[in-house]
C-alpha cells in the first residue's frame, strides 16, 4: 500500500460511512496512480504555468455525480485534516481552484452541469460545473427570445465566474451575472445542503461577488433570462498608431459609459508588427443589441470620429455574436460552444483597474510606448455605466459600479515558459502598472476578483492567521466597503475558515 491508496481507502471508508446510502462510486474518486488522474488534471486548467512536474498536486481528485457525494468529500476531507480545492471551469488565472500549499483534495465539478431551462417564468437552473457556452447553448435550443449576459469566452465555468460577478458584453443592459442570479444551492463547512432559504440573505449575497471559495461549494444558480431582440449588430474597427489610434482611444473614454445602454463599445489594445514594423492597434469591438437602422444615427451622433460604415456591421443573431466575440464566424456551428478545451491556453499574468476619469492623451502616450518595448501584450477595457449605474455598490459584494468609467484588464502571454522567461514578463507588467497608478482609482486602487491577481496580497499559509487589517490590503481592493460585510458572513458561516485559499476571505478569530 502506498500512502496514497491508503487514504483512498480510507476515505472510502469514511464516504460510505457518512451515508449509508452511498454506492461506493470508484468512478468518482482518482489517486496519483489512476488512469485518469493526470489527464482529469490537466484539463481544464486555462494557464498552463500551475500544473508542471513540481507543483503540489491533490491527494485526491473527485469528479462527483451528486450533491451527496460532495457533502460526504466535505466531511471527509474535514477528518482526514485535508483541505478542499474546488473547480468548476479552471480559469482561475491564479491556479487557486487547482493548487493548494497543504495536503488537499480537489473536487472538480465537471460531471455537475446540468441546465434547465423554464421558458414561462424566464428563469434557468444551472449547475456550476456547465461552461458560459454550454449555457448560451442551451438556452438558445429552447428559445432565440432570450439569452444571459455573462462573459465573452465560452470555456468559462459557471461556478467561478457567477461567484466572482461575471461580464459580458450585455452588462451596460442587464448588469453581471451575478445581478442576474435569483436562487442556489450550497453545501457549506459542515457538508450541509441549502437552498436560499436556509442559506439565509447574507450567506447568499456573499456568493454573488465575493467569490465562491470562501464560503462552501456552490452547486447551481437559478438565473433570470434577459431578452434578446432577434437581430444584433457586431463591428470590430481597428487602428493603428498612425491611423489615429490614440486619438480615438483619448475620445472613447469621453462617450463609451454614455453611450445607449444598448450599445457596448470595448476596446483592445495589442501590439502588432515586428521590427521596424512593429506598432500598437486600438480594435473597438462592439454589439449592438438592434438593427443597423438604429444603430448608425447613434453612431454619427456620439462616436463620428470612428467612422463606422454600414459595410463594417455585420447583422447576426445574439447566439451567433457570441461566437463573433470568440474569434468564430457567425455562421460556424453553434456546437463549437460546447467546446470545453480552451482556445488561448497560453502562460499569462494580468492584472486589472478601473479608470473614473478620463486618461490624457500624454498619459495614453506612456502605455503605448510601453507596449512596443514587450510582445503578446494586450489592453481589454471595458465600458461600464448604463445599468452598471443604476445597481448600488452593496447591493452584491462587487463593488464597481457608479463613477466608474471602465475597466482595464492587462495581459502579458508568453510561449516559452521557465523561471528566467516568466519573470520577463512578469516585470513588465508590473512596471506598466506602475505606470498606470496616476490614472486609475485609488483609496482604494480597485481590482476585479475574477482577475484573479496575487501580486495585491496573500493570507498566510497553514495555521497563521491573517488579520482583518492585512487582509482588508487586498480585499477592500476587491470589495471595498462590501469586505467587511465578507468577514462577518465568513464569520458566522465557516468559523473554523475550513473553505480557504490564498486570497479567501478571512475568519476574524474572537481573541484579535
Ligand atoms: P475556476 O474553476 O478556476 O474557479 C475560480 C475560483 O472560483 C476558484 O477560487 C474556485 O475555487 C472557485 N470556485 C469555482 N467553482 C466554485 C463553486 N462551484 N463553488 C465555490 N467556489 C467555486 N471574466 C469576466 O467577467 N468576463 C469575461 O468575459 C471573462 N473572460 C475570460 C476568458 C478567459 C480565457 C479566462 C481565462 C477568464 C475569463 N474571465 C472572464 C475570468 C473568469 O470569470 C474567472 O477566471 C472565473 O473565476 C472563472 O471561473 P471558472 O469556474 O472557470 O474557474
């Protein structure tokens, strides 16, 4: 017996302990030396710099079929002194939903990932363990009056993107996921399965926003559809430096979170060319949510400066713009959003702000100069305002809404990976967000928690405690004054702070 098969074992054991009911499901549970382990691992992980021959990998890896079966791993993993890691997509661009410092157990909800669709009361009922794509999917089986705005890529798991908020390019109509979900299902600290009711309103105003892992493992979300009208409108309008980018990029953030609230303008920057060739492109990606009678007056009227022509819009269905902002052409099949594998896997670091008031041209003139010193680099920024406005900042535990123009999202991507090649790039996108500190929020500067970004601070590891004050550095980043409201649910729910990672929200014990 190897320690490991031991503990299989043993935790068998202890699963068909718990409940007597159990079948003792060997599918479920994989060890180092299954078959399936390291493949299972590897999976969905979306940054391939975490999982490499020396990361710390799980004792056990469970793919679960039913809720009993997690309640069982819960209880468990709680005598056997092992922590829990749980996956739904793997995008955590942090690795946290696979890595862990101590002996753990990961529990992937890959088998959990049901959808039901219920056309009169316009709501669904979605496991976490179902991709954003698998969602749009089948929603759009059911009905083309409908849809649900949550991000742009189709691999995201619900699970993690709901708990951390949630964006998409419907969020200037309809807000994030996260406003969008009514109901849920949680297994909590003591293995116990609630709906919202006995949950309770803190426990279930913590899930939405502040971030899943700090709380229990939450099984599925009941959403409201959102209409959808039956034509939209997609244009991607790039320029370079010497097109005007700049210019435009300066005149964007002026109108962009004033625009209709049908209308979402983003726009990314990257570098293109090489050598003496080499520039930076502003793309100003948009869906219109309407026809092209409606939308070229807006146009004219608020952003003439870009010069959309008719020819630059293509008229398409809200299922097939997702598919547009994915890289597809509309008319690819709809079954490509069933595609779990990741289309960008490639070693990454970003970082996020948000920007309240407008950046001058010079300040702009500093990040493009930035941006022509590294490769694979990109700017994703995102307009706000619409509805975003309307929804108070405690209302959910993310915070960002009025008074913020846009969000920044930073992304560096590399090829080769290696200590020596990571720290590179590392160091880059660090200096520019150096640079960026004059020109975004401040007190706090705040960040987006689905952009996951440890540099902004860690709990300790093992049994030292991280006070309120060390982790209010990163969390009122994320939260603002929603952190402190964080501490007290966690308090009340997970006391023993059984569910934690390295940017979990902190128990605060009754001795500090
Ligand atoms: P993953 O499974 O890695 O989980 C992330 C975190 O949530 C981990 O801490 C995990 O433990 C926890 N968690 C997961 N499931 C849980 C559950 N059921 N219960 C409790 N905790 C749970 N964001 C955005 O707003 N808009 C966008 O358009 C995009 N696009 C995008 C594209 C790509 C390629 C990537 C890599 C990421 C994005 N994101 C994004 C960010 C994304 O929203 C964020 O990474 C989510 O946390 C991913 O959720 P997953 O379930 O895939 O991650």
């Amino acid at each position: 017996f190897t320690i490991s098969s031991l503990l299989h074992e043993n935790f068998m054991h202890c699963m068909s302990t718990q409940f007597p009911n159990y079948t003792k499901n060997t599918q479920i549970i994989h060890i180092p030396s299954s078959p399936l382990y390291s493949s299972l691992l590897e999976s969905s992980q979306q940054n391939p710099r975490w999982v490499n021959s020396t990361s710390p990998k799980p004792l056990l890896l469970l793919t679960p079929f039913h809720e009993a079966e997690i309640q069982a791993a819960v209880i468990c993993s709680k005598i056997h002194g092992l922590q829990i890691r749980v996956r739904s997509g793997g995008h955590d661009y942090e690795g946290l939903s696979y890595l862990c410092k101590t002996p753990f157990v990961l529990i992937d909800l890959i088998n959990l990932r049901s959808i039901e669709i219920d056309l009169e009361e316009k709501t669904a009922w979605v496991q976490s363990g179902a991709t954003l794509g698998e969602l749009y999917y089948a929603i759009v089986k059911k009905t083309g009056m409908y849809g649900f705005p949550a991000g742009l890529c189709p691999s995201v798991g619900v699970g993690g993107h709901f708990s951390g908020g949630g964006f998409g390019t419907m969020l200037r109509k309809y807000g994030l996921a996260a406003d969008n979900v009514i109901d849920a299902y949680v297994i909590n600290a003591n293995g116990k399965f609630l709906g919202r009711q006995e949950m309770g309103e803190d426990l279930f105003w913590a899930i939405r926003g502040g971030g899943g892992e700090s709380f229990g493992i939450v099984l599925s979300w009941k959403i409201k559809l959102v209409p959808v009208p039956p034509e939209v409108i997609g244009f991607t309008v790039s320029k370079t430096l010497k097109q005007g980018a700049g210019k435009l990029v300066h005149r964007w953030q002026y109108i962009a979170d004033n625009l209709h609230e049908d209308l979402f303008i983003r726009v990314i920057i990257q570098d293109v060319g090489q050598g003496k060739e080499k520039t930076v492109q502003a793309s100003f990606n948009s869906l219109f949510l309407g026809g092209i009678e409606r939308l070229m007056p807006l146009m004219n009227q608020s952003f003439p400066e870009l010069g959309l022509e008719a020819k630059d819009c293509i008229e398409m269905s809200w299922i097939q713009s997702v598919l547009y902002f994915t890289g597809y052409q509309k008319d690819e099949p709809l079954e490509l959003l069933l595609d779990r594998t990741i289309q960008y896997k490639s070693y990454f670091k970003a970082k996020s702000d948000y920007v309240k008031k407008p950046i001058s041209e010079s300040g702009l003139q500093g990040i493009w100069e930035r941006f022509l010193e590294e490769e694979l680099v990109f700017m994703i920024m995102d307009p706000y305002g619409g509805k975003m406005n309307e929804i108070s900042e405690s209302e959910i535990p993310f915070p960002h809404r009025k008074g913020n123009l846009y969000n920044i999202q930073y992304l560096v991507k590399w090829e080769v990976n290696g200590v020596k090649a990571s720290k590179k790039h590392l160091k880059w996108i660090r200096m520019l967000y150096g640079y960026m500190k004059p020109y975004v929020s401040n007190s706090p500067r705040a960040a987006y928690i689905n952009y996951r970004d440890l540099d902004l601070g860690t709990n300790k590891i093992g049994n030292n405690i991280t006070t309120y004050e060390e982790a209010s550095v990163w969390g009122t980043k994320y939260f603002k004054d929603n952190f402190k409201r964080l501490v007290n649910v966690k308090n009340k729910v997970d006391p023993h702070n059984f569910f934690r990672n390295e940017q979990s929200i902190p128990t605060i014990p009754a001795w500090l």
